[in-house]
C-alpha cells in the first residue's frame, strides 16, 4: 500500500529546467567569458547541485559565483518560472486528501530549493526535503535513508522524476519510479527504454494512475 510519494523538482514539478540553464548562461558568462559551457555540457552535470555545478565548471569554490547564482535565481523565477505545471497542485491535493505522505528528493541545494518552495507556494505540502550534494548525485542513497527515516517499506514508496538517472537510482534502490515525461527537456525515447509503462506524458494521466493503485 502506497504510503509516501518523493517527488524531484526540475522538469517534475515545474517547468524549470531552462529556467535554471538561463541562470547557469548568466553567471558562467560573468566569471568564464567565452570559454562558459554549453547547456548540454551543463544539463548532463545536472545531480549535482548549483554549488558543485559551477565549482565544477570553475575548477574550484566561488563563493561569489554561487551567490550570484541565487540572487538571480530568485531575481528571474515568477519572469522564467511564474507557477507549476497544469494539474500538479491538484495532484498534489488528491495525495494530501488520500493520507498521502510527500517529500522533496531534489538533486538541487537548499538555497533554491526554498526559493522555489516560496515562489510556488509548494512548501506546506511536503513534510521532509532531501537536497543534493555539491560533490555527486546520489538519489539511491538518498532514497535507501527516506526508507531508514520513515521505517517503510520499499513498496510503500515510490518516486516521480524526470531524468533517467531518477529510473537508475529507483531500481538501485528497490522502488518504483514513475517517469513525468510532460517537460519539454524530458528524453522521452530514455525514459520509454528504461522504465516502459511507468512514464507518463501528462500530470492528468498520472493522477489516474496513483488513483487506480491508491483505490
């Protein structure tokens, strides 16, 4: 019996993949000129999260890079990200309405994670959120310690992600993974590969799935 569902951020809940791309191109701009990165060259850093992104890229810790990062961050998020996708705040009732306990599980840090939360006015839905790290992504051990945490069992919990790196932690980890497939950055062809049945083109669509196991 389904008793807790961890939710990704970028790309799952908001259509915030470029968004944050955008600020990426503004700030390796500022520090790295002409050499900045490409996107691509960035989205396949994404896990983890902005600090470790821009130490990576930088070649070492900018603690006025990463600041940057936030401030225009915030600056840009109701302009590039003004609310979630259609139907995630219903989705996210229809949980909370069916005892439905929810987490964040973001490879992003904290610091725009919250911004994020307050910006959306998401937050009150979530009783835990788990951020990523500035060395690596690791979503398997974050997901083996929400099961340590809430003592459930691993077909008590199930997570919604974007990336197939999402697909890859969950089996990793022994639990399902439902593949939101309605960004416009989602690799659809990965994710139908990796987790065929379980990927969803709508947040709709994905509601009647969680209906049909929830009962």
């Amino acid at each position: 019996m389904l008793k807790l569902a961890a939710f990704d951020f970028d790309g799952t809940l908001a259509d915030s993949v470029e968004f944050c791309l955008a600020v990426f191109d503004v700030v390796f701009k500022k520090y790295m000129g002409d050499k900045a990165p490409d996107r691509e060259a960035v989205y396949q850093n994404f896990g983890m999260n902005e600090p470790g992104v821009i130490r990576f890229f930088l070649g070492k810790e900018n603690p006025e890079a990463e600041q940057d990062f936030y401030r225009i961050h915030r600056e840009l998020h109701m302009e590039k990200c003004p609310e979630p996708y259609p139907g995630v705040i219903s989705l996210l009732d229809f949980l909370k309405e069916k005892g439905i306990d929810m987490t964040i599980l973001t490879g992003r840090s904290e610091t725009t994670c919250q911004i994020s939360m307050e910006c959306l006015k998401m937050g009150h839905y979530f009783s835990r959120f788990q951020y990523g790290s500035p060395e690596k992504n690791d979503k398997c051990g974050h997901l083996l310690k929400l099961l340590q945490d809430t003592g459930l069992q691993k077909d008590e919990i199930l997570y919604i992600g974007d990336a197939l790196s999402d697909i890859t932690a969950c089996k990793a980890a022994g639990i399902t993974c439902l593949s939101a497939a309605w960004a416009s950055s989602a690799r659809i062809d990965e994710l139908e590969k990796n987790n065929p049945g379980l990927v969803f083109y709508s947040v709709e669509s994905m509601k009647d799935y969680l209906k049909s196991v929830i009962g």
